[in-house]
C-alpha cells in the first residue's frame, strides 16, 4: 500500500482539505461514505483510502474517471500505474461529480462503480487526524461478491477499518443465492 503521507509535515504544510461524499451506484440503498482527505493527495492515494473507507484490499483493477477522461488503472498484480496528479491539480468546483470504479475486468467494465461527490474544500483542523470518515451508511460488500445484495440493507454499520470507530460487518448473502 502506498504511503497515505510523503511526511509527517504534508498535513501541517496543507493548506485545505477536501470533503468528498461517495456513493455505490446500483445499489438499493444506497452505500455511501463521506470522507476528508488532504488536497494534496495523489490519485494513488485516493485509491488507497477509499479502499480502506470500504474495507476492500485494494487486489482487483481500478481507475477514475474525471471530466470524461479515465487516470490509470492499478493491475491486479499490485503495481499502480494511476496518474501522478494531485486532487488540486483538478481544482473541483462543489457539487462535482466524478466516477471512480473498482474491480474492472479485461473488457473495461466494473464491478462497483462509484459517484464521488467534492462537497467542499475546508481549512485543516490542527487537532484532527486525516484521512477521516465522517459517516457512511451500509457494509461494503465483499470484494469477491457478484451481487450487490451482499451489502445487506439490514447493516446499517460501517464495516471496521481504520478510518473509523464504529464496527459492523459485510453479511454473506452471496452464499444465500440460488
């Protein structure tokens, strides 16, 4: 996993942080997260933290697709091959709209895709840790799910990583399907 801060000065020397809330397309209902991260960050970096905002390993193929141009893709091997930018090279304005998609098979399709939503760009808060999850509804399913019904509507916990404080786990409503 890549390393989320290149020191431990790159939250100090931030200048702003971005808000983005992200929604699990296709879902019913909606899974969603809203997370702050520093705008600095690298879209590798991204990648990284909305793995761990899942609970996904971050082992299946994924890329962003912003402003109708798609940024890297890391293979299922491990190595990142996403762009170098930065979330402020792209200057979001509130309220855009992006796609970022995860588990992409050989012909282009994702598994998950995923509507990330820039909210806002905030000054640092010096007593607070980033990246942070604000809230979120719903278990991410697991990453070897074919279904979205593996996002069981019935938890409404965030599933445990390290970006929150609230438990809860993904059911197995794969195993339930004919």
């Amino acid at each position: 996993m890549a390393t989320l801060f290149r020191s431990m000065n790159d939250v100090a020397t931030s200048r702003e942080i971005y808000q983005f809330r992200i929604v699990v397309r296709d879902t019913s209902p909606h899974l969603w997260r809203r997370i702050q991260v520093c705008h600095s960050l690298t879209l590798g970096d991204f990648h990284h933290i909305l793995q761990v905002a899942f609970g996904w390993s971050g082992s299946r193929p994924a890329r962003f697709l912003i402003r109708g141009k798609a940024h890297g893709i890391n293979s299922p091997d491990g190595q990142d091959d996403i762009d170098p930018l930065r979330l402020a090279d792209f200057h979001f304005l509130p309220k855009e709209r992006f796609f970022y998609e995860y588990d992409v098979d050989s012909h282009g399709r994702p598994r998950w895709r995923h509507q990330v939503r820039f909210e806002r760009a905030l000054g640092v808060e010096p007593r607070r840790f980033y990246p942070v999850c604000l809230g979120g509804v719903g278990a991410a399913p697991p990453e070897n799910c074919k279904c979205w019904m593996c996002a069981c509507p019935a938890n409404e916990a965030l599933e445990s990583n390290p970006l929150n404080s609230r438990g809860g786990a993904a059911s197995d409503c794969c195993a339930r399907l004919p």
